[in-house]
C-alpha cells in the first residue's frame, strides 16, 4: 500500500483547502485508495477565470524568453521525476509502469517543444496597394484559455494543451478528469516550481459541472475540450453560443487494413500494438482489423495467439503487458460491447471472458472478435477498451471503402507491400492521420494531432499547428 494523497485546486498559484468527498481508487488494486479529491463547483471556476484574467496582461506582455524558461524548466523536472510521476499516472490509471514512465517523458518533451516554440512566433510584412502604407502580421494570445483534458492521458494530454497555451501567453484554467487528478494537479505543481507566475495556470478539481462553467464563463475566450463525442457537441453548442473559440478531440473507431502482400508477422505485432497496448484506451487504437480475404484466418489465428500469452495484471507488476481498465465503469462498458457483438453473430476468437486476479481490479481480458459485418455496433461505436473486432474484405477497395465508412476519421493504418495502395491509402482514407506499415496508434508531438468528421472539430493540436487555436492574428496598418 501507498499513502493516499490529499488533493487540492490551484488558484492564483496557490493550493486551496476545501472538503474532500470523492476518491481515487487504484485500479489495479482496488482496495488501495490513490487519492481523496474535493469537488469544485461555479464559486470555484469563478475564482481561478478571476485570477487567469488578472494574470493575463503581465503574462501575455511578458518577454517570450521568459515563457520559454518557465517551460523549459518544467519540462526538466518532469522528466528529472520521470519514476515518481510514472508510478503515480500507472497507480491512478491503470497503465503498466513502462507505459506510464514512457507518457511521462512525452509530456517533458512536450513542455520542452513549446519551450523553443515561445521564442518563434512570427507575422509578416506586406506591400499595401497604396503608396506609403506599410502592412505588418502578427500573433497575439487570445486569453484566459479553459481546458478540459480526459483520463487516458493523465500528464501528456494536460502538457500538450497548457504548454502551447502559456508559451503563446495565454493564462489557463484547467479541468483534469475526475479519474485522474492526482497526476494533472503533480504537473501543475511542477509548473508553479519552475517559476509560473501567480494566476497563470489554475486548476479546478470536480465532476462534470466544474467543466460546464467553464464552457458558460464570459470570460473563458477559448475551449479546449479532449473527451467523448456526445459531451463534446453539449461543449461546442455552449461556446459557439457566445462566440467563444473551441477545439474539440472527441475519438474514433480507427481501421486497421491488412492486405493480402503484407507480411504476417509484421501485421500481428502492428496490430497487437494499436489495438491492445494501454488497455486499448487510447483515442488512435486500432479497433477495426480489416483483412483481405488471403491472409484473414492466418492473421486471426496468428493474432489470437499473441492475446492468449498476453499477460494481464497490476500496473507496477514488472511483468504485466497489460493493465486494467480504468474504472469500473470501463469495464463494464467492454463486456457490454463483446455481448453485443456475439449477439449480432460476431465469433469470439479469444477472450471475452471475465478476469479474477490475486488482487482485486479493473480487469479485461483482450478480446480479439471475428466473423463481424461493418453495420455492426461493434464496428460503429467507440468501446475504449481491449476489444478489436475483424472484417474480412475481398479487395482494396472493399477495404478502403469500409474503413471509411464509419461517422469518426481520427486515425487510420494499412499494412502492405504495395507502393500503390499505400500512396493511394495516404490520399483517400478519411482520417486526419495516416499510417502505413505502423500501428494507428503513437503519434510525435511536435507534429499536427486531429481527425475528420466526428472525431474532431476546430483547429489542430500540437505541433506548428497549435499556434492556429492559441493565438489570434492582427493586422496593422502604417503611413509615414
């Protein structure tokens, strides 16, 4: 067992005091309390967008090296800290230990990125069709910023929307996920260490009310919203409403093609990886495997041979692949999908049964579905969990065709020898991201994040690209 910890808001820079009636358990281990957490309400929200607006001016006027030191430090220390905030994200999410140390270092790297980034903002000079006049471009924070990040990426994806926001000089005010605060409040409190000015950065720990108030406030310029697509249409309507800016990530149903030239083995592990690693809990998995009909049952067999030696168990278990789901409620929600699946004539190739370990947990077994239709549930509905499904397909195009069928266009993979189909694949699938002989899932942080259709709405994460939603352009006119 490990000391609970005792969980408080952030606002103007300092932890505020308040009840503590909910918890955090540790899904691994379900007995072991990870966290006691308060439950901020309006009076909260108004508090931290108060002290984010007064913080504004200074922070936003601030030079850029001094943003960028700030981000730079902080990403230092995250990764200085990269054992104690691994085992922390591991303990309260569920991930394995590896996985949790290996997000960790991202959301350092992150920090790190965004560190330069500060220092190269950049307009334009343009000739005006008037003699005299001179035109100038640049780039200016848009404001008090509200962030609203989800439970899977506990530390990366609170880093990779704070980071962009503060080295563009923006102030913050940020709801991390009600399963996961220990880990975004251990971020913020490494943020103040590195020198965050008071207000800069404030934190507001509750449930979904804490999230809407922040959608509501007037003085909330802009959302950043990572989560469910039908929480993310209520966050979008309730933004546009007072014309507030809003980006929303809100998931997918990610196809993975195998073709009949691809080699096998390959292919398995492309596919074990996208689909199965971090309790398939990822936005970019890989949930449908659309096969050619050549390599179908030897892919099926060589895949549910993997799953079958795939050892599930507690996160910090150094030999654990896989780790639990994160609640509970996740759980369950991958077991009801796998009944419908079989209900609607899918084949479970292996798994689909419940789990009892020596410690009670949140535990799936990875559960590989053959024999499904794409009008499925399965194949339609976001299971977040260790749950693929397989479609057996006749061609290439049947293949593209059904991995474009879906109402989500996040991420979408193929695995082939084929320079044809692989370019042909890079243009036509309908999905912000490609992959080609990789898992859907994995992607760089200094590159542009985002999907089509219902997966995303508004400007892209990360990278270059994040500029486009943290800042605004002014155009300014001079005559001598």
């Amino acid at each position: 067992m490990t000391d609970t910890l005792e969980l408080s808001h952030w606002i103007n820079g300092e932890k505020v005091s308040a009840d503590r009636p909910g918890q955090g358990l540790n899904p691994s281990d379900t007995r072991e309390v990870v966290a006691r957490t308060p439950d901020g309400g309006v009076a909260e929200v108004d508090q931290a967008v108060a002290a984010a607006k007064a913080a504004f001016e200074s922070w936003s006027e601030a030079s850029p090296e001094v943003r960028s030191d700030v981000l730079d430090r902080a990403g230092t220390l995250v990764m200085e800290r990269r054992e104690q905030l691994g085992r922390l994200l591991s303990r309260e999410e569920g991930k394995t230990l590896p996985e949790g140390i290996g997000e960790t270092v991202r959301a350092g790297r992150i920090l790190k990125y965004f560190a330069g980034e500060a220092l190269r903002l950049h307009g334009q000079n343009l000739a005006s069709t008037r003699p005299g006049v001179e035109i100038q471009t640049y780039r200016q924070a848009v404001g008090v910023v509200g962030l609203i990040t989800p439970w899977n990426f506990p530390i990366a994806i609170p880093a990779w929307k704070m980071a962009p926001a503060l080295a563009f000089g923006n102030t913050v005010v940020i709801k991390p996920a009600g399963l996961t605060p220990a880990t975004a409040e251990a971020l913020v409190a490494i943020l103040h260490e590195a020198g965050l000015p008071k207000g800069v950065v404030n934190m507001i720990i509750g449930r979904g009310g804490v999230g809407q108030a922040i959608v509501d406030h007037k003085d909330i310029d802009a959302v950043s919203f990572t989560g469910s697509q039908s929480v993310g249409a209520g966050v979008a309507a309730g933004a546009v409403a007072r014309q507030a800016r809003v980006q929303l990530e809100m998931g997918g149903k990610n196809p993975l093609i195998v073709l009949d030239d691809a080699d096998l083995e390959r292919a398995v592990a492309i596919a074990l990886d996208g689909s199965f690693f971090a309790t398939g809990q990822r936005c970019t998995a890989s949930s449908r495997l659309i096969v050619q009909d050549g390599i179908h049952d030897k892919f099926v067999a060589a895949l549910a041979e993997k799953l079958k030696a795939l050892k599930v168990g507690p996160a910090l278990d150094p030999t654990s692949q896989m780790g639990p789901a994160v609640s509970e409620a996740q759980m369950e929600t991958s077991y009801r999908y796998i009944d419908i699946a079989k209900n609607e004539g899918g084949r479970i190739a292996v798994g689909g049964e419940r789990l009892t370990l020596e410690t009670p947990g949140w535990y799936v077994q990875p559960t590989l579905i053959a024999d499904t239709a794409p009008d499925m549930k399965i194949n339609n509905e976001e299971v977040f969990g260790p749950v693929a499904s397989t479609l057996r397909v006749k061609s290439y195009e049947e293949a593209l065709a059904v991995a474009n069928g879906v109402e989500f266009g996040l991420s979408a993979g193929i695995v082939t020898s084929s320079l044809k189909h692989a370019r042909d694949f890079q243009r036509r699938a309908r999905a912000g991201m490609t992959m080609v002989n990789l898992p859907t899932a994995g992607v760089d942080y200094h590159v542009p994040f985002g999907g089509t259709k219902k997966s995303s709405y508004g400007a892209r994460e990360q990278g270059f690209a994040a500029q486009e939603f943290f800042t605004q352009t002014k155009t300014s006119y001079s005559a001598g």
